[in-house]
C-alpha cells in the first residue's frame, strides 16, 4: 500500500525478468528509470521488482550475474512485465513452458514490454500477432518470419501498440522505460525522471 495526500492506494507492480543469457543493459537500463521514479516519487504509487523463473542469480550474456528478488511463484501481481533480450532469447523462443506462461502472464499483467530481442519471444508465444512491434535492428527480419502478421517498424526506439510496448536494441530499453513512465504517471514525471538519472544521449555533456 502506498500513502498519498488522499489516504492510500494500491501498490502497482513493475516486474522485470531475468533469465541466463539475458543483455545485461536490457533489464537494467529500464531498471535504473524505474527505480529511480519509484523511490523519489512513491505517492505515485508503483514500485519495480526483478524476478526469475526459480528465483535463482542469472548469468547475464557479458557474464554480469545478477540476483533475483523474486521467482515466477513468489513475484507479487503485476501491472507491467518487462521481457528483455540477448541470446538466451533463442532458446526461450522455443521453450514452450516460458511460452504457455507468457501466455498466461498476458491474461493477467495490463501491460507486456520487451527490450530488443525481447519482442522475438513475444512473437514466438503469438502475443503479437495482428500487433505493431520492433526490435533489435539485426533481428527485425527474423521478427517478422515468426508471424507474417506482425506490421514490423525498424528506425524507431520504441513502438508503442497500447497494451504492448517494444522497444529497439539494447539502449532503446532506456527510452522506453522513459515513455512507460510518461504513460504510467505523467509526461512531467517523465522528464523529471531523465533529468534525475541524467539521460541525455544527445548532448554534449
């Protein structure tokens, strides 16, 4: 529960996978933006939370290992789940018990996000057929021949398709994560929150 100046809300939750193989920049770039938000402005009322499918440390795909708080079993409700990419995609794409439960995880989240080649997994559990996504640019081909039905878009840092959110390659997670939070709490919020991490990829320094 969250206290605001109105009395108190339900805590919303922000969950990011992780899985062996993953791009470390993937889950922690959109990491740093939620976090970021969610502890400087917790009358907001979402927090974030990183979770693996038995709650294990994951060996990250440039050999980072990062801890879990949670397992598949244990991670609260979520609001908005984050699928990141990397080559542990590949074997995801194919593992039919990650797929039934992203399926399954599609019923209940509101909002399905993947970073990079995040947006194949999606793909390959049919949870963007008939969709508008992107992903990695090495990888948008491949996006497409998973499902002919996908309207693929390269050049774009993110493709937001309503109640599924893809983003580009690797440092896109960031600008996506960027817009989620215009989305979630406020275009201003949003701008607080790149001005708080310093995130100006554009600027001279």
């Amino acid at each position: 529960m969250t206290e605001t100046n109105g009395g108190t809300t339900e805590t919303r939750h922000i969950g990011i996978l992780l899985f062996d193989g993953m791009e470390e920049l993937d889950a922690v770039g959109p990491w740093e933006v939620f976090a970021w938000w969610t502890r400087h402005f917790p009358e907001d009322g979402y927090v974030v939370t990183t979770f693996s499918h038995d709650g294990a440390a994951v060996n990250c795909e440039k050999g980072l290992v990062v801890e879990a708080h949670h397992s598949t079993a244990t991670v609260p409700e979520l609001e908005v789940l984050l699928h990141p990419g990397g080559d542990g995609t590949q074997r995801l794409s194919t593992a039919e018990e990650h797929l039934r439960w992203l399926r399954e995880q599609r019923e209940r989240v509101s909002l399905l996000t993947s970073v990079c080649t995040g947006s194949l997994v999606l793909a390959a559990s049919g949870l963007l057929r008939g969709r508008a996504a992107t992903s990695n640019r090495s990888a948008l081909e491949r996006l497409g021949n998973l499902d002919r039905s996908i309207a693929v878009h390269g050049g774009v840092p993110y493709v937001d398709d309503g109640d599924v959110v893809t983003s580009a390659g690797i440092a896109a997670g960031i600008e996506m994560a960027l817009h989620l939070v215009g989305r979630l709490a406020s275009v201003e919020r949003a701008h607080q929150v790149r001005e708080g991490i310093e995130y100006a990829p554009n600027s001279a320094g």
